[in-house]
C-alpha cells in the first residue's frame, strides 16, 4: 500500500511531538530527524506527481527526455 503525502507529513508531526516531550537532547535530535525525512519524502512524491501529472499523455520516449 502506497502512502501519500500527506500520511508523510501526518507522520511528520507526529514526531515532532515526540521531539517536544523527549527529555533526552539525542531522541530530541533524531525525531527532528526523522521528521525532516518524512517531510522530505513529502516534497519527493508531490514532485513526482507534478512530473507524470505534466507529462501525461506524451509519447514515452519525450517523457525520458529523448524528444
């Protein structure tokens, strides 16, 4: 099952709560982590999306960058 980008940056804020109550400076620092990664992946597939959504219905070979 394919997650969306939003489910991403659902999971996103959720470890920004995380980060908000860990009282450890190192869990801090890898939950702002993993929510920059999450994020990220975010920005990612909307990318992605915003290509095959402008690209579609062009030959495949234009869409590889061949045309």
């Amino acid at each position: 099952m394919t997650m969306t980008a939003q489910e991403y940056r659902a999971n996103a804020r959720q470890c920004l709560s995380w980060a908000e109550s860990a009282r450890d400076p190192g869990n801090r620092d890898a939950f702002l982590d993993l929510a920059a990664t999450w994020v990220g992946a975010a920005a990612r597939i909307e990318h992605v999306a915003r290509i095959e959504k402008s690209t579609a219905g062009e030959p495949p070979l234009r869409r590889m960058g061949a045309g």
